[in-house]
C-alpha cells in the first residue's frame, strides 16, 4: 500500500523527469489515456513552468545563447537544482554557477558573471522595502565605537565583481528595438557592480574599487574598522564623503554596533 | 470598520456578486488610468511577497478596488510541514490588505522540500479529507480568518479514491469548516478528461460554501493515443464553460466571480469584455428568480 507521503514524494520525482515507479502507474486510471501519458502532462506543466521562470529571470542569457540551447540548458538544471521554496521567484539561484560548469557553455566565459547580475537584478526587483537608516540614532555612537559599526545594505544590494564587461553586454541585449547588439570587446575591463533598487527602479552602478571594495566588506558582514582598511589598501577614498552618499541614497539602511 | 461577523470569510466589507479579473503586471498603468468597474482585482499572493514597484501598484490600485489574493505556493496537500516562513508572508499581507478573499488550491505542490509549482491532485479519500482539514485548520487558525479553497484541474485520477471529485471537495469544505472557490472550468476540464458529468459536481456542493467562482479558458492537447483538456488560462472562456456558469449562477445564485487570465496576455480591453459576459449571465440568473 503506498501511503499518502510516499505517493507525493514518487509523483514529485517522476515530475522531475524521473521514471515512474510500477506503483505509482498502478496508482492511476487509465479511464481513456495511458497513466504514462497522464504523468508525462504533469511532467510537461512542470518543466514548462519552471523553463519559463528561468527565462523570466534570464532574458539576456536567452538572447545571447538562443532558445534551442537556452530550453536544453534548463532542462538539465531543472533536476539538478530543483525549486526548494514555494515561491516561484526564488527559483533559479543556482543558475549562474551551473552555466559556469556547462560543458557547452565553455565557448562563452562570460555568461555565468552575465547571470549573476541578471539573478541580481531579479532579486532588487523583488525585494522588500526598507526604511532609511536612522541618522538620530547613527549621531549618538559615540565616536571610540565608530570603528565597531557594522552597516547593512539595502536588502535588495548585490556586488558582483567580473572580469568581463557584463553591464555593457546586459546593456546591449536589453535593447527593446530588437536591433542586434554591436560588437563588445571582451577586453574593455573588468567590471565592478553595485545592483540596488532605489525607489521602484533597478539600477547597475559602477563604483571605483576603493568604494566597491567598502561596500563589499560592509555586505560581507564586516565592522566598519575593517572595512575602512581593506578600502584603503584598494586606493585612495573619501571615507565620510562616500559613506554619506550611500546613507543618503539608502545603500545604507541600519547599523549595530558589536 | 471591516465586518467582524465570524461566520463570514470576509475581513473587508462583503463585496457586490459581479465579476473581476486577474491583475498582471501587464494591465497595472491601463487599470490605474482608465478605472473601469469591477467588483475586484484578485492577485497572485507570491507575486507580492517583496516590495517595490508590484507591491506600490497593489497599494495604489487597492484605493480603488478590493482586492483578493490566490496562493499558488502554500502547498496545501503537502505531507510536507506547513512553511510558516510561506504563510506569515501570508498573513503579512492580510493585515496590510484586508483582502475580500484569500483561497488557496486543494492540491500539492511539493514532497521531500521539493517544489514542482504544480497544482497535483490528492486521492479523493478519507484520509486526505481530514489531510486537508488539518492543514486548512493550521492555515485559518495562523490568519484568524476563513479561506477559500479550489477544486483544481486533474489530468489523473487515483485508483483507490473512494469519493467523488465533488464529494471531496464538499466534505473538506464541511471538515475544515472553510469556503470553497469553484472554478468552473475546472469541473468542466475534469469533467471531460474524466468522463463525469459536470451537472452532478454543481449538485454535491453546498451552495453556502461557495464565496467564488473562477473562470478561464482551456486548451486542448490531442495525442495519437487520446486528447486532454488543459487549463491554461491563456484565452478566452469556452461556449460550453459560460452555458456550465449559467447553470452554476442558477443553482448557487450569483456570486462574485473572477476572469483568470496569465498567459498570452490580451490587452485589457478582452478582459473587460469576458467580466461583461459574466455579469450579463449573472444578471439573467437574476432576471430568472425574480
């Protein structure tokens, strides 16, 4: 007797492209249609769904790569990384680093950093809102702990680090006229990103490595001492100018001070 | 202030039997600068669980509409553990909306943690009756509200069911002492993929229980060994499923009712048209008792 769980748990791997087991197609009426024919509808809904949420979240992988190579790339991701939260949107995290594995993707080095930012765009897009940090409270820390501060970004931030150009090639293949993109030198430098939504828009900003450097330490969780060093040792900043902006512009949203 | 009558599932004031539609992203600058009249918007709850630019449309047009959510993702049937990370989100939402309605499906979606984003019907026996009860009871005692559940479409039906599509829908709704929400296509999809008649559907169901419908287009899938009917609500509502909403509204009375649309979106003008139709049907439901 397959019990309720074991039944669910062998409909949710045959939709997964697994085989179904004997008893699971024992389970199923015929009624008209074979019960292999019935289980491979579910399997279409599901691999369809979760096809075109990747593609939602990937347009610019798909342009570049094609819908033929883009269907076959997912088709293989969707068993291998599989959707683990009821929300649709949070499926497809994984995506860039299997891109960056797949064997014929290897010819296009650039495309995991590309689906990088675009999952990094996704995830601004969906963010929750927060408020702006609070500067009362900011102005009280007395200035022995300073270097204690630990700030935290935005929760729709993402630094990515690349050494392709991937805004210039997002940039490009987001052209809406349907022109095909120019020719991009994959030589025109690295590129350093900062993703945030600011208000209701996404934005892609280019920060120099000093700044991009704070940020990336101040997003990994560290105090603002160290922060401040690992900046410096990248260039030359203007600490207070810098973190003022992005308190002002809501990079920077809350503190503590640990 | 909202209406507190418990009996209600309601925690806005109740809302007219006329039609509404599904709001996709799509329509949000066409529904904000034209206001045509419907009864509702209804919303995908998921699509809301961030902030930003759907959550500032759903604030700006909910001054204009009522608004109701439809999880697809809670996973009702799961043997899994309900996600309370998934359900405060929920409930996040309801105190911030205080939709008209909040239904879910009667179905799974996921085993083991893992997630297939399909709505997978469970066997029509007692055990998952008192399943879905539990999980519906978890579900309304989180919220301190009532919640509508739907018969989903089925493209399978189990060997060892031991109740009638309808009779299951219709003792969870009694066991869990929830709503239901009837989507009349999918009886008429089920009805057709399974060989029943949809007429002995309308006939199990407490018309009380009914709070709304849904209604969409279908398509069909023919094989060389046989055809399917799929909901895929990507077009417009069929002849044969407006004539089974005739006779829905005459059995139950009207109710408010919903044009599901999510794929191959129409301008919003085709929408308006189906809500129309809805209406009109409704009103000759009316025309009938009186």
């Amino acid at each position: 007797m397959l019990s309720l769980p074991e039944l669910q748990k062998q409909l949710t791997e045959t939709l997964y492209g697994g085989e179904p087991p004997e008893e699971l197609l024992r389970r199923v009426l015929a009624n008209g249609l074979d019960p292999a024919r019935r289980l491979q509808v579910y399997r279409n809904n599901t691999f369809s769904n979760l096809t075109g949420a990747l593609r939602a979240v990937y347009p610019v992988i798909d342009r570049l790569v094609g819908e033929a190579f883009f269907d076959e790339a997912a088709r293989q991701y969707i068993p291998k990384q599989p959707s683990l939260s009821g929300n649709l949107h949070d499926f497809g995290a994984t995506f860039a680093a299997f891109l960056g594995d797949y064997a014929h993707a290897q010819s296009l080095p650039y495309l995991a950093d590309v689906a990088r930012l675009e999952w990094a765009y996704h995830r601004a897009f969906h963010a929750v809102d927060h408020a702006p940090l609070d500067l009362q409270a900011l102005s009280q820390v007395s200035r022995d702990k300073l270097d204690r501060l630990v700030f935290f970004l935005h929760p729709s931030a993402t630094l990515i680090h690349s050494r392709w150009p991937i805004i210039t090639i997002w940039q490009a293949n987001r052209d809406e006229t349907g022109n095909e993109p120019g020719e991009i030198s994959l030589d025109s430098g690295a590129c350093m990103a900062l993703v945030i939504r600011r208000g209701m828009d996404v934005f892609f900003e280019s920060p120099p490595g000093p700044e991009f450097t704070l940020l990336q330490k101040i997003a990994a969780g560290e105090n603002l001492g160290a922060a401040t060093r690992a900046a410096l040792a990248a260039g030359a900043i203007d600490l207070e100018d810098v973190l003022q902006r992005h308190v002002t512009c809501k990079t920077v949203t809350s503190f503590t001070v640990l | 202030m909202p209406d507190s009558d418990t009996t209600s599932a309601r925690t806005a004031d109740p809302i007219p039997a006329r039609a509404g539609i599904g709001l996709r992203a799509d329509h949000y600058e066409d529904l904000l600068s034209q206001l045509p009249p419907l009864a509702f918007l209804e919303v995908h709850s998921e699509n809301y669980f961030g902030g930003g630019r759907p959550l500032d449309f759903l604030e700006r047009l909910a001054e204009h509409y009522p608004i109701s959510f439809h999880g697809v993702g809670l996973s009702l049937g799961s043997c899994d553990p309900l996600s309370t990370a998934h359900l405060q989100q929920i409930a996040d939402l309801d105190a911030r909306f205080q939709p008209v309605f909040l239904s879910e499906h009667l179905s799974f979606s996921s085993a083991g943690g893992v997630f297939t984003h399909d709505l997978v019907p469970l066997p029509y026996t007692e055990e998952a009756v008192a399943h879905f009860a539990s999980r519906i009871a978890q579900v309304q005692d989180h919220l301190g509200r009532r919640i509508l559940v739907e018969n989903v479409s089925c493209y399978l039906e189990y060997a060892h069911s031991s109740l009638s599509e309808a009779d299951f829908v219709a003792a969870v709704a009694e066991q869990a002492d929830c709503e239901i929400l009837l989507d009349v296509n999918n009886i008429f999809v089920n009805a057709s993929n399974h060989g029943h008649r949809a007429e002995d559907f309308l006939e199990s169901i407490v018309p009380e229980r009914v709070a709304e419908i849904h209604l969409a287009g279908f398509t069909r899938n023919r094989f060389t060994d046989g055809e399917i009917l799929i909901d895929t609500h990507n077009q417009r509502v069929a002849p044969a499923v407006w004539e089974l909403y005739a006779r829905t509204v005459r059995r139950l009375g009207p109710r408010a009712t919903l044009i599901e649309w999510d794929t191959d979106l129409p301008p919003l003008s085709v929408l308006l048209d189906e809500a129309e139709l809805a209406n009109r049907i409704q009103d000759e439901a009316r025309a009938l008792v009186a």
